[in-house]
C-alpha cells in the first residue's frame, strides 16, 4: 500500500507543534533520536524530517507529497505550491526592525538603507509595492547583530514575542505579513495519495475545532431557560435535559474559545448555576 511522504522542520518548535497535532490525530510515529525518516504503525504515513527552507523545494520537486510549514517560508520560497489547511499554531510576523535610538516615520525611511534579512523575496516585493529601493544584505542566521557591527542599518526577520529585537536593542517599524503553519501540498502528489491526504485533513480539521472549542455545561431555572439558549452560540441547538429537581433543566452546549469568557458572563447574569466547562479531545462535523 503506497504511503503519504510528509515533511517537516527538523527541529525547533514548529517540529514538536508538527509531531504533537499527528499525535492528536492518533497517528504514532515510530521516531528514533536524529532519524532523517520515520514511519507510523498506524496510518500510512512517512515522516521526513528536513531543514525548513529546504522544504519547498521538496515539496516542487515531488520528493514529498505534503508538508507542516511556516507560511512564511512558502511566500519567500514556494509561492507556486498550494496550501491545503491553515494550522493555527506556530504565529510569527514578519517585519522590519530599526536600532531603538532611530527615529522612524514610514516605511519611505528605508529608502537607499542597507537590510540585512534571510527573506529578501518577501522584503524586495514589499517595498517594490511601497515604491522604496533599498539595499539587501542576504544573511542565513541571526540577523538581529547586523546593525549592532555596521553591517546594515535595519532588519527583516520573523517576530514572535518581540524579545530577541529586545535583547538586540531594535524596535519592529513596519509588520509585511502574518504567518502560521499550514499544511502544504506538492504539485505532484498522486491520485491515491491524494486520498490519504483527504483521510488525514479530516483529522485534522477535528483536532482544530475541538483546539478552538469548549464544552459547556450549566444548570438553568425553567422560568429563563430561553433567555439562557438564547445566548448560547452552539453548533446546532443545546441539548436540554430535566433535572432531578423539579423546575430546572441541564443544557449541554459546545462554546467558541475566543468569546467564551463574555458568554459565561452573560449566562450567570442571565441565572445560569453549576456551570462545567470541558475540554474537547476531538469535534467532528
């Protein structure tokens, strides 16, 4: 039986949030300290473990048929490969940063500038809309030290928590993209790894709706049952149940993560008691 060939980082954190959302989706990968390649006893599914920049060119060249990476490393690499599924971990941005004491107006101010960056693609279209030419200095490493030794006057670089701009004594100017892991397909892949890769989406996009998800369960007053459905934002309907005790029912819902606090609020404003809130392992639609 043919098996899906999936790449990703080799190290770093987008390798453990790549290795931990296969785990959630059940699939056991057999991974021995500093394997290249490893395969699962449950799916059928290889694991290739590469550098990140030199994915995409994988992924083109159809030595493997789908990939977890940044889609930052797609926009300056792999414009022309499609992306299946958005992941939802692994956030960064990407930006321009200047030493703290220099006074910045507009992105006009990079104008005849010397950047240093590992994403000169991303950084060249970006000004070439903004109608600034700059010099770019091609680094593959820490580019934080660049202005710090004379070498440029600015950075590009991936941002997370801002901390390592910090410790480099930079200050973030201009945000050029958003990124998060995506789930990337080859140009090449075949009709029946195709299938596999339908099977393995569909996990996926389980494990991310129950990641983005609560289960919800309260103890309401008969007499304002409906005001506190009707605040509820559940799949379909809540399901309702009668208690024990006469004049009150349960009501099982499933909330979203981002609004959950203002809708626990509001539902013991509204008389909602007992409230039990779950976490969901997975949510299939």
């Amino acid at each position: 039986m043919s098996k899906i060939r999936i790449a990703i980082q080799k190290s770093g954190r987008l390798n453990s949030d790549s290795l931990q959302i296969l785990k959630e989706c059940g699939i056991s990968i057999d991974n021995g300290k500093d394997q290249l390649k490893a395969s699962s006893r449950n799916f059928p599914i290889e694991v290739f473990y590469l550098r990140n920049g030199d994915i995409p060119q994988y992924l083109r060249d159809g030595v493997v048929d789908i990939a977890i990476i940044g889609e930052n490393v797609l926009i300056e690499k792999g414009e022309d490969i499609a992306i299946a599924e958005k992941l939802g971990f692994s956030k960064c941005k990407v930006s321009l940063a200047v030493p703290k004491g220099v006074t910045y107006n507009s992105v006009k101010d990079f104008e005849g500038k010397r950047i240093a960056t590992s994403y000169p693609n991303t950084v060249r279209k970006y000004l070439e809309q903004k109608g600034v030419k700059a010099d770019l200095h091609i680094i593959n490493g820490s580019v934080e030290i660049a202005p710090n030794i004379g070498l440029a006057d600015a950075i590009c670089d991936i941002v997370s928590s801002g901390s390592t701009l910090f410790k480099n004594n930079l200050k973030e100017v201009e945000v050029m993209l958003k990124s998060e892991a995506v789930l990337a397909v080859s140009p090449k892949i075949s009709a029946e790894r195709r299938k596999l890769l339908e099977q393995l989406q569909f996990r996926i996009q389980s494990v991310l709706t129950a990641r983005q998800s609560k289960y919800v369960l309260l103890n309401a007053p008969n007499d304002k049952l409906d005001s506190i459905i009707n605040l509820l934002p559940g799949m379909r309907s809540p399901t309702v149940l009668p208690l024990a005790e006469e004049g009150w029912s349960s009501v099982h819902t499933v909330v979203q993560k981002d609004t959950f606090w203002e809708v626990i609020d509001e539902l013991k404003q509204a008389g909602a008691e007992g409230i039990l809130v779950c976490p969901i392992e997975k949510m299939v639609l």
